[in-house]
C-alpha cells in the first residue's frame, strides 16, 4: 500500500514544489534587481527570501513525513488486524527461535495467554510424543533457514489433542537480513482421520481381496484388465502382472469366449450388475475350471461409465457335484420306477394271498369243522384233539397272513393327518384289554392331556400295539401296572408306554423291532413278531423314531417320537 499510494503522491507533490520553488527564487531576483538599487537592501531581502523557503520546505517535508508515517501506521495496523483474525494459528519468531507473536486464533485455540505462549511456552501444549522431534526440526530448520513443514499434536483448550500441520519459512528485513520465522498451522485432525480410515478401508480391501478364496478383479472401458487380485495365481496359475492388459475372452477357450462375448457385449452397452454368470476358463496347465462370475459397474467422478468390478468364483466341484447329483438321481428315478414295479407285484401278491390263499385255508378250517361235528362220536379223543389242532393251525395261518397284509399296507396307504387325543385313545384301548380279561388285575396310569398330529387309525396300532405287549408281558405279574405318557429327551418330546413286565435282556434290543423277531418263545408268550415292525414303520412314517429300554423281569418302556410339527403337547413326566 505505501509503495503504491505515498510515494507516487510524495513525488508529484516535490515536483510541483520544486517548479514553484524554483520559479519563485529565478522571478523574485529579477524583479528584486529591477526594483532595489540599495545593495544591502537587495542582500536583506535575498536573506529573508531563503528563511522564507526554508520555512516553507520544512513545513512541505514536516508534512510529507506526517502523511506518511499515518499511511505506514494504518497499513502495520491493517495487517496486523488480519493477522489476528485470520482463521489459521499464525506465530512469529525472532532470530533466537524464541515465539514474539500469536495471533488470537492460536491463542482462542490453546487457552493459554500470549504471556504464557510466548518464547517457547507454546511448546507446553505439544504432545510429549511428539515434542522431542517437533522441537528438533524447529531448531534444525533455523540452523538452515529452509522453509518447514511439521506435523505434531498440540492440546486444545478443551484438554483433547489435535492433529497440527505447521508450515514455517524465514523472512528479512529491507536489508535482506535474516530477521527470524513467520509460519501458519492447520488443524488437520479431520484430515488425518480420514486418512487412517482410508488407509484403513485400503487395508482391509486388500486383506479381503489377498486372502479371499475369491479372485477380485476389475477392467476398464475396453474389458482389459487394470486390477487382479493374487488368488488368480491359485484359480488359474497366471501371476497378476500376466493378467494385467488382457480381456476375459483370452483366458477362456475359443468356444467360450464366442458364447460369452454377446452377454459382454451387452453389459457394455447397458451396464447393469450381473450375478452368477458360469464360464469355462483355462489354467495355465491347460486344464479347465468352471467360474463363477459376479460384476458390477463403476462410474468415475463425472458419473461416466468406467468399467466393471468383480469377483470370480471357483464352482469346479459344485459343477461336478451337481453332475454326480444328477447321475444319482436318473439312478433314484430307475430305482423308483423298479420300486413301483415291485409295488404293484407286492400288490399284486397281496391280492393272491388274500385271495388265493385264504380260500384253502378256509375250506381247511370248514372241513375240520364238519368232521369234528359229522364224527364226534365216532372218533376218538386222539382224533378230536387232532382236528381241533388243524383249525387251531388254520386259523393262526390266517392270522398271519392278515397281520403281513396289514405291515404291508400301512407303507402303501396315504397319511390322513388330522388331531388326535392320544390320552383318550389309551383309555379305550385300556378299557378294552380289561373288557376281555376282567380276571386280570392292572393299573393303567395314563397322563392327561396328551395330543398329537397324524394319521389317527396308524396311532391307533401303535398304542395298541404297545399297550398290548405291555399286557402280555405283565400278565405273571400279581399288580400290573401300565403307564403311558410324554417326557422330554435330550430337548426332544418322546411318547413312552412303561410297564413292570418280563422286561427284556438290552444286548438283544437291536432285535426288537424287525419282522418276525421275537425275544420269547411262542408257548411263554403268543404272537407273530409283526407288531413292533408295525409300530417302527409308522412312527418312522410321521417322522419320528422308536427305541425301548429295559431289564429282565424289571419291565420294559418303549419310547417313540412324532416330528416336531406333529406333536402335541403336556406336561412332561418321567
């Protein structure tokens, strides 16, 4: 401002001076020589002419100095006014290091007085991990006089620590001699946060790319490549500087390529995300793998389409799995179709049986009859008890061959799924076993309140089936006592009938439930060792699964479970 405004001004205002002046000292002695004759005079007046200029010079200069110095003082005090409103930390250091100016950003910021900061008080606020290096860069930057650029925490007023970009240079006097430092701080607290979370995002991409059993990939504007994760080295064998440059099309067998450049073609024209785009790629071995593609557009800062980013994945085993899945299900589907075959002959012989096999077995049982009633009295005991052993015979026939019937039928007939009160159900099935052995002396204890969800008339045969056996086998017992009810095992609701029967020996348990196996003779207790084959398959029809526990002569308890959407619920017992 002072080179600017006061000298332009001084020097226009010394030349008009110096043009006055100066034609007032050449006409005033020229007309002083024409007027005055008295050579004294003429000194006198010349004496009073140069006081009289003297006079009017000082006053010039007095005035020009005045302007001047007021130009120069508004100016410092402009200046200094911006310096300490300036929003940055702004500081001054003389030759000796030591801080002689803080402008109130700096002091607003830290707390402090300007007392308190100046010289090297400022240096309290720095952090003390910090002021061993800040400190020793300070001075080696006086020592060279190089301009400096220091990063350091330096403690706010409100106690917390920020991030402080100091920027300091030399500066001279008008003689060009060095006078010390002025420099401006930035508190890049924020910056620098979002630098570490950059670097941080930085680093957990490249984690996640470099350590994912994913490749990673991205390509430009022209489908080149321009960033390969290194797992391209495990999926391909091709080391990421390879790959570099090239399009997908050339990793891929020639066929491949041709199949797959018109999708490419037009996510180029269109870019959209596409997912789960399967392609045949070719290690560098020469061997195949079958990848999984997933991309999605990137656009850059103009909202320009720049390219694709993605991720391959390696589905060569999926594939061959899907292959073998396939394989065994053409197998199932033949083993279906056989299955089906042997129904319909099961079918088929269950009709003979029913049919051809019971007729003889019925004429056997009527001719016994006839003969035991036509020769009564002729026959003897001997003979009598020999009939009686053939419809006894006859009849256990056609017990059996209803009991196979029923076992086969149950795996055929559809599930008719409805509620069922299996507490009720007990109760009658009790009721009935007492009906037809009221000799029998038996506590049955039935919990209440036990329901279910399946076929009624399947839950039906097996209680009765389990209810049965458990009467059967009580039947030495003075007191019988049968329990049914529902306990909870290992997290699971379980169905139980427990008895104080015969009990069974548990190496032989695996022998419990399969066809025709019995764990005692026919003459110790009767049956065909089909029931608890019928209670397997159809606990196992509902989802469920049957499996007893017991000890000889200590009783038995046979427990079955229903799937979980099909039981009921009471309070458990044990």
């Amino acid at each position: 401002m002072f080179r600017k405004r006061v000298i332009p001004a001084s020097f226009r205002i010394s030349i008009l001076y110096l043009l006055i002046g100066g034609a007032w000292v050449f006409f005033s002695d020229k007309i002083l020589a024409v007027q005055a004759e008295d050579r004294a005079a003429i000194i006198q007046f010349s004496i009073a002419k140069g006081l009289l200029f003297v006079s009017a010079t000082a006053a010039m200069l007095f005035v020009l100095i005045s302007r001047s110095m007021k130009e120069i003082s508004q100016s410092r005090d402009f200046y200094l006014k911006v310096f300490e409103e300036f929003p940055a930390l702004i500081w001054r250091a003389g030759t000796d290091g030591a801080c002689d100016y803080l402008n109130k950003t700096w002091l607003a910021f830290t707390g402090r007085t300007r007392e308190q900061e100046l010289g090297y008080g400022w240096a309290e606020g720095v952090h003390p991990e910090d002021l061993g290096n800040c400190l020793n860069a300070y001075r080696e930057a006086f020592d060279s006089r190089n301009p400096f650029v220091l990063e350091y925490r330096l403690r706010r007023h409100d106690g917390e620590y920020r991030w402080i970009l100091d920027s300091g240079r030399p500066y001279y006097d008008q003689h060009d001699k060095f006078a010390g430092y002025i420099g401006s701080c930035y508190d890049m607290t924020e910056h620098k946060r979002t630098e570490q979370a950059l670097a941080q995002s930085e680093r957990r991409f490249r984690d996640l790319t470099e350590n994912t059993s994913d490749w990673i990939w991205e390509v430009g504007r022209t489908l080149r490549y321009v960033y390969v994760s290194p797992k391209i080295t495990d999926l391909l064998g091709h080391a990421p500087a390879d790959v570099l440059g090239k399009t997908p099309f050339d990793l891929m067998p020639p066929d491949e390529a041709a199949r797959l450049r018109p999708a490419f073609d037009e996510f180029m024209k269109d870019p959209r995300p596409f997912a789960a785009l399967e392609n045949v790629n070719v290690r560098r071995d020469g061997s195949l793998v079958v990848l999984e593609t997933s991309g999605i557009p990137l656009y850059d800062a103009e909202g320009q389409f720049s390219g694709f980013r993605g991720i391959d994945r390696d589905i060569s085993a999926r594939k061959a799995a899907e292959e073998r899945i396939n394989t065994l299900n053409a197998e199932l589907a033949a083993k279906a179709a056989e299955l089906e075959v042997a129904n319909r002959e099961l079918e088929a012989f269950a009709h003979t049986v029913s049919h051809d096999l019971r007729t003889p077995l019925t004429n056997i049982t009527l001719s016994c009859q006839v003969m035991r009633e036509i020769c009564k009295e002729k026959n003897g005991d001997q003979c009598n008890e020999l009939i009686q052993g053939i419809c006894n015979a006859a009849e256990r026939m056609d017990r059996l061959i209803t009991s196979l019937l029923n076992f086969a039928r149950i795996s055929r007939s559809p599930l008719n799924v409805q509620p069922v009160d299996l507490s009720e159900m007990a109760r009658v099935i009790a009721a009935e076993l007492q009906l037809n052995q009221p000799d029998r002396r038996v506590t049955f204890i039935i919990a209440e309140g036990i329901t279910a969800r399946g076929d009624g008339n399947l839950l039906h045969i097996v209680l009765t089936n389990l209810l049965g056996n458990a009467w059967k086998y009580t039947r030495n017992r003075e007191t019988a006592v049968i329990e049914f009810g529902m306990t909870e095992i290992e997290g699971k609701q379980a169905y139980f009938v427990r008895d104080n029967g015969a009990g069974f020996d548990m190496n032989q348990a695996d022998k419990l439930f399969g066809a025709f196996q019995r764990l005692h003779s026919a003459k110790e207790y009767e049956g065909y060792g089909i029931g608890l084959a019928t209670v397997k398959r159809i606990v196992q029809r509902h989802g469920g699964s049957v499996w007893a526990a017991g000890e000889v002569e200590k009783g038995a308890t046979f427990y079955f479970t229903l799937a979980p959407e099909w039981q009921g619920e009471a309070a458990p017992s044990a």
